[in-house]
C-alpha cells in the first residue's frame, strides 16, 4: 500500500486467535480510537513480508472484546493464518490525538531527554504499552536503556515542537545504579 502525501503508517493492533467459524478474529488493540480505525472498509496493512491489505468487512465488541472480520478471511482456516500480525493504519502525519495530554509513539520517539535541572539524558527509543502504563525507552548518553513509566509525576513536560521530553530525576530512574536501597521491614539492613 502506498503512502499518500504526508501520511504515515502506525500500529494499530494484533490480530488474535479466530472467533467462531466464519472468520472473525479478536483483535488485540494497540490504539486509542479502534471504532475508527476497525471501522467498515477500513484497510490496515500487515507488518509482514511483504506487507498485506486487509479490509475491515465488520468490526464489533463481544464480552470486552474487539472482532473484525476482513475480507480476505472468508472462514475461520483463513483467519487462523493472519494469527499474531500485527495491523497498520494510514494516519496523516500532521494528524494529533483530541486529547492534548495524548501523543502517537511516533510523536515521542526520537525526542531528547532532558532532567528537570536541565542535564542532557538521552534520547527516547520507543515507547512501550503495558496494561497498567505506558513506559518510555530512552537511550542514555552511555549507551545503556532505561524505562521510564510515562506519569505526570516522572515526565511533568513534553514539548514536540522543541524536540523534548523533561525527565523529573529520581534515585535509581536514570541511573539505576544509582538506586537507595531501602529495607523493606525493620532489622532488614543489618542481615
């Protein structure tokens, strides 16, 4: 699929085991806006090589779960076999989140870091999206990654437009050698 003007592609989801026998699929969702993305006649393009079209026929939430349905998975043997891809959306490169306190990970990674006091700290490499947070990857100076959980308490500023993202230091987050190590019950310290 060709990427039209100022557009790029992001992930959007990973396709899950098969639903039923008439091709369904449960959709494992990496996007905040599925309705749209999930929508009918939606394509999305596989991360596979070489790359595959696939077109949204139906998409809908069972028991907190998103299934579509493509085109090209007529039946549950097909659908078997589009198993653990992972789906692509076009997004125009200009397009931003409604909410402005939310970001594309495309919008964050290759940003610099920088601490609260001003230090250069890296660079972000990725962003990585767990079920109870999201976490940035960030390259530091030395080589070395770190992961630092994407909370307002640890990240108090992005600034896309000056290529930034301030880091609020803390003992053992940037520099985890640098940790305190608390004892976690009294007489702890002295074993």
């Amino acid at each position: 699929m060709a990427l039209r003007g100022t557009a790029v592609l992001v992930i959007v989801g990973r396709i899950g085991r098969a639903h039923g026998i008439k091709g369904d699929i449960g959709m494992i969702v990496r996007t905040d806006d599925p309705d749209l993305r999930f929508a009918d006649g939606a394509k999305l393009v596989t991360t596979s090589n070489p790359p595959r079209t696939l077109t949204v026929e139906s998409s809908r939430w069972h028991s907190g779960r998103l299934l579509v349905k493509f085109v090209e998975s007529p039946d549950r043997t097909a659908a078997e076999g589009l198993r653990n891809l992972e789906v692509q959306a076009e997004i125009g490169e200009d397009e931003r989140p409604e909410d402005p306190e939310e970001y594309y990970d495309r919008e964050l990674i290759g940003l610099k870091v920088r601490t609260t006091t001003g230090e250069e700290a890296g660079e972000v490499i990725d962003v990585i999206h767990l079920p109870s947070q999201d976490l940035l990857e960030i390259r530091r100076p030395a080589g070395n990654a770190v992961l630092v959980p994407l909370v307002e308490e640890l990240v108090p500023e992005i600034d896309l437009a000056a290529e930034y993202v301030t880091v609020a230091d803390r003992p053992g987050l940037l520099d985890p050698e640098g940790a305190e190590v608390v004892p976690s019950e009294p007489g702890d310290a002295a074993r």
